[in-house]
C-alpha cells in the first residue's frame, strides 16, 4: 500500500473511452493514488476493425480483454463492468434494444454507480460531458448517471438498501468532465481543409463541429511523461482502430502535440475553490460552476480561476485534478 489517500473513480459507456485520460491514469497511479474505471457495457456492437480475430458474438468478450490489456500498461487493475449491452450508435436499430444501456432506466444506472462510489470512495470523479462527448447514447446516459450519483452517494436517504454491512453515504468533492481540448479540433479542422478533405464525411465525428459549444477547458494535465503508455494502452483496443477513420487521416505529429496534454471541465465542487489571478471568486460548496459559464461569455480565461495550483510552467500554466 502506498498511503496515498487520494482516489479517482472514472465512469465511462465502452473500452477504450478510457482512453481520452489514460495520461491522467498514469499520472496518479505513478503517484500511488488508487485509480478505478467504471465501464457500463462490453461494447458489444462496436465496429470491428479489419484483420482482428473477433465476431459479433465475440466482440464483448474481446474488448473486455482489451480493456484490461490497455490498463495493464497504466496500472488500472480495478475495472467494473455493469454489464449492460452496448447501444449502437445514434440512430441504429441497436438503439431500441431493450436490454441496452440506453433503455435503462437511470435510477438503476445511477444505483449501480452510487454503490461503487459508496465502496470506492474517490475524492474526485470523471465522467462524459453534458454532449458524450460526440453523442453516442450510451456516453449520454452514463454523463447522467453519473452526475446523479455524484448529486446522491453521500444522501442516506438515496438507495438505503445499499447501507449494510457497514457501507455508508459518501460524497465525493469534485467531477470533472473530461474532452479533447476545442483547439485540437480546431487544429485537426484546419489541416483536412487544407489537405482538401471533405469533412462531412465523418459525420459526428466532424472535427469542425466537435471543436464548437464544447464545455470551456478549466483544467489542463501534462501528461507528457506518460505518452509511451497511453499510446501501448490505445493500440490494446486493436478491434476498435479504424483504418480510415479521423485519427489516420491526421500526421503522428499532430497527434502528438496533443496527447501530451489531457483537458478538463470542473463540472461540480463540494470543496472552495481557491481565487487566483483575480477572478470571479470561489465556487460555495455543492454550487454548480456557473464561472465556468461567465467566464466563456466574458472572454476569461476559465483556468485562472481554477482551484488546483499546480504550476510546473511559467509561460503554460498546468493544474492538477487535486488540490482538496
Ligand atoms: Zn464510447
């Protein structure tokens, strides 16, 4: 045991979703924090790239093994699945399926993740914004989910039930959702339009569209040191690399430039925030970040006013997702 009293509890819809903060993982693993991914379904109706030994019946089961393959390499072992099935991307008939993630009701998803936080108890919780990211149904429902156990794990009075055999109400202080930051979208854009590729061709996955009404960035962690990781953790999910999809169309570099840096909204804090740069001032306890909104309508830069003081640039200013 390392004594590190922090804990991090990441919720997510499939495998490899994890990998938008594998640097994160690394980062507070390395650290010795405890580190634990929830994942709501298998994958089950995921695309499956070319060339991977995989079926539809199988598909499940092989992105269970990817998942714990790309841990392996960011030293998350403790990974809970809620099992339920995958719901296809919007608007497939998958979407209907009774069974899937998306047709639950989200009481019961909420109570399957209140009981992990209530067991885990993590000082800090990440999850899918308000949009999932680019939409798929499963990163919507999991967004919810888990804003409402944040909202409800410290109420007894939520799921009683769960209160035995000395389990108690937990809150956790902060929930973060992460996001790759608007200018790597922007970036991203600007290249294929140069290159003359049509954009429209990736439909959700448009990086034009993806890089607007993002929630504003509040958090930055370098993650740099950990990019060998990330990137070994990223080709586990082999039965999910799309041969033609945004990512090959973009040069290494480009990518690079961006890996090193993993992006952030502080979406909730029960902790006070601390003032820096002359800000708006410090978030009450259990008040939802509205500076965060202010700050995107006042040109502000959101992270000055940010509650974590890490600080290992003078010109780039680099916060922690820590700092209780
Ligand atoms: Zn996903």
């Amino acid at each position: 045991m390392s004594g590190d009293p922090r804990r991090l509890l990441a919720v997510f819809a499939h495998p490899d979703d994890e990998g938008l903060v594998s640097g994160a993982f690394a980062h507070y693993r390395q650290q010795g924090a405890r580190v634990a991914l929830i994942c709501a379904t298998r994958g089950e109706v995921g695309e499956i790239a070319p060339g991977v030994n995989a079926t539809k019946e199988t598909l499940g089961a092989v992105r269970t093994q990817e998942l714990h393959n790309a841990m392996s390499h960011i030293g998350v072992g403790e990974i809970y699945f809620l099992d339920y099935r995958d719901s296809g991307m919007m608007g497939t008939p998958e979407n209907e399926d009774p069974v899937n993630l998306h047709n639950a009701p989200l009481d019961e998803v909420t109570g399957k993740v209140v009981k992990i936080v209530r067991a885990v108890k993590p000082q800090v919780m990440l999850t899918f914004d308000p949009q999932g990211g680019y939409g798929h149904p499963d990163h919507l429902k999991v967004h919810a989910a888990a804003m409402a156990a944040f909202a409800k794990a410290g109420d007894p009075t939520c799921y009683p039930e769960q209160l035995t055999n000395g389990v108690a109400a937990y809150a956790p202080q902060k929930i973060y959702w992460p996001g790759f930051s608007p200018e790597f979208f922007e970036a991203v854009a600007r290249y294929l339009k140069e290159a003359g590729v049509d954009l429209s061709q990736f439909g959700p996955f448009n990086p034009e569209r993806r890089a607007v009404g993002r929630p504003p960035v509040t958090t930055r962690l370098d993650v740099a040191p950990y990019l060998e990781a990330k990137a070994r953790a990223w080709q586990s999910h082999a039965s999910q690399q799309n041969p033609n999809g945004l990512f090959s169309k973009i040069p290494p570099e480009l990518v690079q430039k961006f890996r090193q840096q993993e992006s952030f909204t502080l979406a909730e804090s029960r902790v006070p925030l601390i003032q820096r740069g002359g800000g708006i001032g410090p978030v009450k306890p259990r008040q939802r970040v509205r500076y965060i909104e202010r700050c995107a309508k006042s040109d502000r830069q959101p992270h000055r006013l940010g509650d974590d003081t890490i600080v290992n640039s003078p010109r780039r200013r680099v916060f922690a997702l820590w700092r209780l």
